[in-house]
C-alpha cells in the first residue's frame, strides 16, 4: 500500500477513530483527511457526496456512528437506527461512487444474536434475534456490513468489514452514567480509594464472562486489514481470551490499589453467561493481538488519570488526536 495515499478516517476524534489515527502515522501514513463533525455533518448526504468529490480519498476507514450504553440505545432506538444508516449510507455510496479503493467498515461483536452459541463464529450472525437493548444498533450495523457485502460481490470493490470485540483504553469513555464495565471499576475503584469507601459494588454475580480487547491492538488490526483483506466476508477482530467479571474486577481494585471489598450484587443481570469471539479465521489470515491484558488495564489506568481524573470535565471533551 502507497504510504503517499490519501486516506479518510471517518470519525477520528473518536476512541477508535484517535487509536487508528496513531497508528496511520506511526506506520508512515501522512496523508491522512481528518475532518471534525463541525466541518462535515456525516448525516448530510449532500455535504458527504461533495467532499468525497472534492477529496478523492483512496482508502476511507468508517469509525464514525452513534455509539452508547444499554440506557442512551433503548431511549432513542430512532435516533440510533436513523442516524447510523444514514452516516453509513451516505459514506459508503459516496465512496463507492468516487472510486475509493478500499473502504473498511467497523462492525461491533454486540450485534451478534442475544443466544449465540460461544464462542462466536461469524456464520452465526443473524441467526437469532440481537440483543434487546441495543436492537437498533445492531440493525443498522448490520445493513453497513450487508451494504459492504453486496458491493463487493456485485461491482468487485473491496469494500470490507471487521467484526470488533469490546474495546477499552486510551480515549475511553469514563462518565458514570454511560461507562462500559471496565472504566466504570477503574474510576470507581479509583475514587473509592480516594474516599477510603469500605466496599465497590458490582453488578451480578461477577461469574459472567467477557473479551476484551486493547483499543491500539483494533487500530493495528484495522491498519492490517486494510492493506491485507480482500474478501466480502467480514472477519471477527478480538482476542479469543475471556475473562470473569470478578477476575476483572479483582484485576482492577489489585491495579489501582484499592483495599476495600468488593461485593457482587447478585439481584442485578448478569446478562449472558460468556461472549467471546472465534478469532481461529483471524488468526489465519496472519494477525493476532499483541497487548497481554494486564499491560492494556494498566495503560488505561495510566491514561484515565493524566486526562480525565487530573481534569474531569474532560469526559464529554472529543478526543483530538495529536
Ligand atoms: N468502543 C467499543 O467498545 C467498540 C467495540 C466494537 C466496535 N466499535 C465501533 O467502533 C466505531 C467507533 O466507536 P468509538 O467507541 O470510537 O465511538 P466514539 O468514541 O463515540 O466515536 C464516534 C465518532 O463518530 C463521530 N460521529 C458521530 N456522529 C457523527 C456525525 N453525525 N457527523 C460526524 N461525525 C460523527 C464522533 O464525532 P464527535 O467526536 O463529534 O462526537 C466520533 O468521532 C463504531 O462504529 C463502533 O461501533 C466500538
């Protein structure tokens, strides 16, 4: 791949979109379009077509969507479905119409059905009904990855998608009312030290069991895949490695140094018992994750208090990379 090539990254000031910015350069990509939501409104169709013609990236990485936890997703499932299929439609089209090369698009494991047998095999999506609580989510996912699909087989572009676990680290989102479950303990449990709190509670029985995955190792895979994969079948991106909800949150009160107990609330979900992805096609393809789970956790705590904790307003701040 040409290190000279324009490439667009749809949705840069994001975590995702930051980490496959850092990795870009860090790999000699330079000529790289980066334009804020205030410049460009991905939902306006016309102003979409119009930069692509202005533009003429060659390779365009969508990480841009409405992205939210369980609360945001089952108030505003419209404005979840509407606004991802038309931030997906208007660049996928645009870039299809303007001749980009490859274009790579950013599916998400929790779009797999509620009962999908484990671990996850790509075949397995849309053989049962998704997850209730982030449905319109997961609907519109799934028309991009379908879009994508179709455009490959009927006018051989490679436009192409990736299928990611849950992701954590730098760039993370640390408000309270919307964190996923591993920046919710580690400021939690940082706070709880701070204030010398006896106990963190924890939702569930903390036998439940989940992937992660270290959001540089996404940006590396998602670099990887947009010079290496060639196929309308998208492929699932994690680690294959689960871990327990009390391993993890043990993990964290051991990482912050917290000394307090941890109770686990047992009248509260635990959700499905395991989720993890079958990485085996992805693994032989020639890519696997580096970033061992200790080293992630402790980057992320690292980066959650230089940026957020020292300067809390931060957390609705977008994330503008250097
Ligand atoms: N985080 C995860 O655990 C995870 C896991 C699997 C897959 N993914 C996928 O990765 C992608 C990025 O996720 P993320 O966690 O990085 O989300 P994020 O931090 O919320 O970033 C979303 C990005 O999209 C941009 N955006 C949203 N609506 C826009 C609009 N109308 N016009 C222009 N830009 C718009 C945001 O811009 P502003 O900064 O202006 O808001 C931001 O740059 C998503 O497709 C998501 O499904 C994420």
């Amino acid at each position: 791949m040409d290190r000279r090539a324009r490439i667009y990254v749809a949705g840069h000031t994001g975590m995702v979109g930051a980490a496959i910015v850092r990795e870009l350069r860090a790999a000699g990509f330079e000529n790289l379009l980066l334009v804020p939501r205030s410049e460009l409104d991905l939902t306006d169709q016309r102003a979409v077509r119009d930069f692509f013609v202005e533009h003429r990236p060659r390779y365009v990485v969508d990480s841009a969507a409405r992205v939210g936890g369980i609360e945001a997703n089952l108030t505003y499932p419209a404005e979840f479905l509407y606004e991802n299929l038309t931030i997906q439609n208007n660049l996928i089209w645009s870039a299809k119409e303007t001749s980009v090369e490859t274009f790579l698009f950013l599916g998400s494991s929790c779009i797999y059905p509620r009962d999908c047998p484990q671990p996850m095999r790509e075949e397995y999506l849309m053989n049962g009904r998704p997850e209730p609580t982030n449905e319109a989510y997961a609907y519109a996912k799934i028309a991009g990855m379908k879009l994508c699909e179709y455009i490959h087989r009927e006018f051989g572009r490679n436009f192409v998608s990736c299928m990611p676990t849950n992701i954590y680290g730098e760039g993370d989102n640390f408000d309270p009312s919307s964190s996923h479950v591993i920046p919710s303990l580690l400021r939690r449990m940082q706070e709880a030290k701070e204030s010398e709190a006896a106990e963190v509670v924890v939702w569930g029985t903390g036998e439940s069991r989940r992937e992660f995955m270290h959001v540089d190792d996404l940006a590396n895979a998602v670099v990887w895949l947009l010079m290496n994969h060639r196929s309308p079948r998208f492929l699932n991106v994690g680690t294959g490695e689960d871990i327990s909800v009390r391993s993890l949150a043990e993990r964290i009160r051991s990482l912050v140094g917290y000394e307090g107990d941890l109770v686990f609330d047992a009248s509260k979900p635990d959700g499905m018992p395991r989720k993890v992805l079958d990485v085996s096609p992805l693994h032989r393809s020639g890519w696997r994750h580096r970033i061992g789970f200790d080293e992630g956790l402790e980057r992320a705590y690292a980066w959650y208090l230089s940026y957020v904790h020292e300067a809390p307003q931060r957390i609705r701040e977008p994330l503008h990379p250097a």
